[in-house]
C-alpha cells in the first residue's frame, strides 16, 4: 500500500503546474516552520509564522530571538530544498551548513559545542564534548555504510542518532527534523512534519533509542507520518490531477499509463485517453505494485 501510495504522490507531483505545486512547497514550509519551532519553545503561532515569511510582516510582541528561529530555519529549508534539487548527499560539511542557517544570528552556527549539555526532560546524557568530533566522523560514515531496511529506517536513524550525539550547543532537535527530511527527499519520499502535538510520542521514542539503540519506535512514527502525509497530498490533489491529465487528447504511452494508473478504473476518466485500456496495458506495466 505504501508502494502504491508513493508511486501516486511521485505522477502527481511530477505533473502539478508551477503555480500548484509551490502553493503546496509554500504550505508546508510554513507548517513545519511553526511546529519544529514550537516543538522548541517558540511561541509564535502558525497565522504568525505565515505572516514573517510569507507576507514579511513582524507581529507585534515578537522577540528577536523567536524571529530568528523562524527565518533560520525557513533558509534552512530552502537549502535543504535546493541540495536535494542538486541530488547533493548529506554530509558533515552539509550537516554544519543546515545548522548555521538554523542558528543565523548566535554565532555558534556549524560549530561543535565546547562544552557540556543536557536534554531537558531526558535521562539519555549526551557524550562528553571532547569526544563530537569523532563520534560525528563516525556517524557520517555509519551513515553511509550501514545497512537499513528501508529509506524510513534510514531517516529515523540518522535524526535519533544525531540528537543522540547533540554536536551542537544549540539547534540540535531543529537540525536532526531537517536532516530526516533531507534523508526521505533524496530517496523521492515526501517530507513529514512531525506536530507540536504529537510531542510526547516523538520524545519517547526517540528516548528508546538512546537508552536502548532500538529505532524500531522512532521509525514507527517516521512511517505513521509519511503516511499521513501521503494521505492529505493525494485527498488534496489527486482530481485535480486527472482533470489536468485526462483532458490531453492525445497522449504518449507512458503519460498515457500514468494517467491509467491514477484513474483506478474510473470510465469516465479512462474514456477521454486516445489510446485504449487495452493499448495501455500493452504498452507499459507499472513499475509498483
């Protein structure tokens, strides 16, 4: 089902027209720049997050220190965004990159803390600052080599592993979500946006990992939310897609087939290709079952 549901959000997304599909990229930016910031402590609200990035106006009351929390991490997402257009892998040298973008104005932005940290509300204590250097050399190289069992997995892993480290004095949580993210985009998986609600559950989960260096929870939660998403990206923007498609008279045979695929069938739908539901299936086979 996950297959089919990916393979539907990758036609749909690839036929989306310009203006669409940054309506939907502008959405969730906005949306995950409100809820990682809150999962922090950032008290701005989601209207007030709207408005500082997408109306550039500063609500009354706003302190510099919230401010910046939100436009940090709105650059760092777009870097994020505009290194998986480049199909640039994750690395130590990006890892720092999307930390200074978090942190643009504390001037410890890619910088490995120098000195001890505690997570609040944790028993899991991260490593003695001497020892980041290292342990962040061998994450990246884990990172590469491990085997996973799927690009969930893999994404779980590499935020739980990171905040497990906690490289940096500051920024850490906001960098390990865009690090998730940065994982599931560069394997064609959408990004998820873990809710301010839904702390307890992501805390507690990413608990079991450091105590016990069990991802299974952690990617658990990972999959809940790639398939929520899914979900609200197909409800949004699945008719809308085959009356864009369905309307072309004439249609190669691949477009011909996607079209096929997101119509399940529907006659009304399949009625309005040139070629055939028997040419179709002729002519091409789904690459995902």
């Amino acid at each position: 089902m996950l297959k089919q549901k990916l393979e539907l959000y990758r036609q749909i997304l690839e036929g989306l027209d310009e203006f669409t599909r940054k309506n939907w990229e502008d959405t969730f930016t906005i949306e995950f720049t409100h809820d990682t910031t809150a999962i922090e402590g950032n008290t701005l609200t989601l209207i007030d997050t709207k408005m500082i990035l997408e109306d550039g106006i500063v609500p009354r009351e706003t302190t510099l220190l919230e401010l910046d929390q939100i436009r940090g991490h709105a650059d760092a997402w777009q870097y994020v965004k505009e290194n998986i257009k480049n199909h640039i892998p994750l690395s130590e040298n990006v890892i720092k990159d999307i930390h200074e973008r978090v942190l643009p104005a504390r001037g410890v932005g890619g910088i490995y803390r120098t000195v001890p940290v505690y997570i609040r509300g944790a028993q899991h204590v991260p490593p003695n600052y001497k020892k980041v250097r290292e342990l962040m050399k061998y994450f990246v190289q884990d990172m590469n080599i491990k085997e996973f069992s799927s690009v969930p997995e893999l994404a779980a892993w590499t935020h739980a592993e990171f905040v497990k480290i906690h490289p940096f004095q500051d920024g850490n949580g906001r960098t390990a979500r865009l690090l998730l993210n940065y994982q599931l985009m560069l394997n064609d998986y959408p990004p998820i946006n873990i809710k301010k609600d839904n702390v307890r559950e992501y805390f507690d989960t990413l608990e079991t990992y450091a105590l016990r260096n069990d991802i299974g929870p952690f990617t658990n939660l990972v999959q809940e939310n790639i398939t929520k998403g899914l979900d609200k990206f197909i409800s949004m923007y699945e008719d809308y897609y085959k009356e864009q498609f369905c309307s072309q008279l004439i249609s190669p045979p691949e477009m011909a087939k996607a079209i096929y695929d997101s119509c399940h069938g529907d006659a009304a739908c399949l009625s309005k290709l040139k070629y055939t539901t028997k040419e179709v299936e002729r002519n091409s086979k789904p690459k995902i079952r």
